[in-house]
C-alpha cells in the first residue's frame, strides 16, 4: 500500500511548522560568528530532473513515486514491496552497473503511472493524482523553493555562509544562471573541476583537503564539477567520490553536503561522498556524519513539498554540532606522549 498521500505530506508540513519559525541554534552560530559551508548536489537534491541520468522530470517524478507505493505485484511475492524493489529484484534482475539492465530499470520505474494504467492496477487513480500534485507543484519551477527559503534565511540573519553546487552532470551553466536570476545576491565566483581528487579552480590547482577547504572559505558562491568517470571506473568507490572537507574541531566552521544518492549502511565501500576530515586523527564514517547530519540522503519529495526542508536540516545539523575531544593535525603525526586532545 500507499506509505502515506503527497498531499498529506504538506498539508502535515503546514500544520507543523509555524509562518515566522525561530532557528536558535543558527541564530547562536551566527552570534559566534560561524562559517556555514554547504554543498548541494543538483540532480534531485536541487532540481527534478538529471541529464546527467537522461532523466527529464516526468521521469524522475515517476520514479520517486515507484519508491512510494508497495504491494504484491506479482502473484508469487508473499509480501508487499515498493514497486522500484519489485522492477530491480524480480523484472529486471541483474547488474546495477550494466547499462543494458539500467536502461530498462528505468522505463519501467520511469514508466510507473502508464504501468499502473496498463495493468489495470488500483493504485492507478490514486498514483495519477500524486503525479498530477508534484507537477502542480513544480510548475514554473526550475530550482526548488526550499533552497531559496533557506539562502533568503541565511540573508535575514546575517549568516555567514559558502555554497557549493556539486554535480557530475553538465547542467551547472543552467543551474547557476538560474538561482543568480530567481535570488538576487547570489553571484557565483568560484567555478571548478575535479580531476583524479585535484581542484582546478581560480587558475590554480589544489591537491589537498585543506587547501579546498581554505579555498571555499574565501567565495561565498561556487559550483564543482566532479570527475565522473573516475569514479565509475573505480566502481563508485567511496575514495573517487565527491571530496568533502570538513571540520571536527573547529567550532568556527561547520559543513554540510546534500545529496539524494548518499549510501546509509554500505559495506562495499561505495559511496558518492567522499568525506575526508581535515583536524582530526580519523574520519568518520557516512554513516556516522549522517547521524550528525553533517551528510545528509536528500529526500527529494520532501525537498519538493516542504518549503522549509533545507532550513530544518540545518538547524538540526547545527544542534547536533558533537563537543568532543580531537587530536590537533599538527600534532596527530608526532609521537603519542605529544598528543593533546582539545575540546570544542
């Protein structure tokens, strides 16, 4: 069954959170002066389409809501299975990475409504309303509100922020001008691409975590192409996927990467985040900075429907910001009895 109505979803969403909500805990961090450095995947984090996939947007409208519906869709099945399991365990088994077995997992996920209608299935009417609803929804929509409601919060109280747009598509020309025309202060400076884990950006190469990191502290706008094919033919490895520099120990900088393809729980080491920390002796696992929401598994729907998505998320990263010990970078490389540990 249905886990729960699109339209439930917002109307749950109005009735939750207040017209003039308070952040306290972005409103402390700008009171202390904190550097807020967010990344935004674009294909279904920012924006319902991915021509980087061949997706357009009644595509990938399809396809979130083939992640929304379970049933016994075949006879034999003994118990109810979203229909997007059912396509990639039972009608199109196979390889994920095997492009013949993608194509075809895509018409059928990509295809959901008119399979629905086809099969005469009950769910048809019901699934064609949500559908109707989000294209409602989007219509003259480009970028998603709830990432402009978040850069118009982060305006209103002064906060100091960086945002990085990172995607392995060809769609930043498209993306930038767009949020530049919707959201007048936006003025995109910093443009770069990463080639085999080295920045090219500014004229310059930067071949180091921290260097990056110093780098995307200096633009308050910015755009990242990822390299694609490195890390499709490292097999998706976690280590060729998009570099993130963050902060455990410096309570003056807290970042964020949102991405709609995050892997919570892998055990093969694949991941599209490369997480990588810059001052502290180990890095933490996706799954932990998920915790922390310092990584974030975009849900796309929601970012669609609650205009308040991106906001909540920060806030929530913000009040999870861990005080812990860490080892200093100067000092984690030196003999053990010179290890200090420091407390945010």
């Amino acid at each position: 069954m249905f886990k729960i109505t699109i339209r439930n979803i917002l109307f749950t969403f109005l009735i939750v959170l207040p017209v003039t909500a308070s952040y306290p805990a972005l409103q402390d961090y700008t009171q202390k002066d904190g550097h807020l450095i967010l990344h935004f995947d674009v294909n279904k984090t920012l924006i319902a389409i991915d021509p980087a996939g061949g997706k357009d947007q009644p595509i990938v409208l399809n396809q979130l809501l083939s992640e929304e519906y379970s049933d016994r869709w075949d006879p034999e099945l003994t118990s109810p299975i979203t229909f997007r399991a059912y396509v990639h365990q039972y009608l199109v088994p196979g390889e994920k990475n095997d492009p013949v077995i993608k194509e075809l997992r895509k018409h059928y996920t990509g295809n959901f409504i008119s399979w629905l209608e086809e099969q005469n299935h009950p769910y048809f009417s019901k699934a064609q309303q949500e559908y109707d609803f989000l294209k409602e929804k989007l219509e003259g929509v480009f970028v998603f509100e709830s990432f402009y409601r978040l850069l118009e919060l982060l305006e209103k109280t002064n906060t100091k922020a960086t945002v990085i747009l990172r995607t392995f598509g060809s769609d930043i020309p498209d993306v930038t001008a767009e949020i530049e025309k919707r959201y007048s202060p936006a003025n995109f400076t910093l443009f770069g691409e990463f080639r085999n884990g080295v920045l090219c950006a500014d004229d310059s190469f930067y071949d180091s975590p921290e260097s990056i990191q110093d780098l995307l502290k200096d633009h308050r706008w910015g755009a990242i192409h990822d390299h694609h094919s490195c890390w499709i033919s490292h097999k998706k490895g976690k280590d060729c996927g998009k570099l993130f520099p963050y902060s455990l120990r410096d309570p003056a900088s807290h970042e964020i990467f949102f991405d709609d393809n995050v892997e919570l729980g892998s055990t093969k080491g694949t991941n599209i985040v490369n997480p990588v920390c810059i001052d502290a002796e180990e890095d933490l696992s996706v799954d932990d900075l998920a915790k922390q929401i310092r990584v974030v598994r975009v849900n796309t729907l929601k970012a669609i429907l609650d205009e308040n998505y991106y906001i909540n998320l920060v806030e929530d990263s913000l009040q999870r910001k861990p005080f812990a010990p860490y080892i200093k970078r100067e000092e984690r490389e030196g003999s053990e009895e010179h290890a200090k540990i420091f407390i945010l």
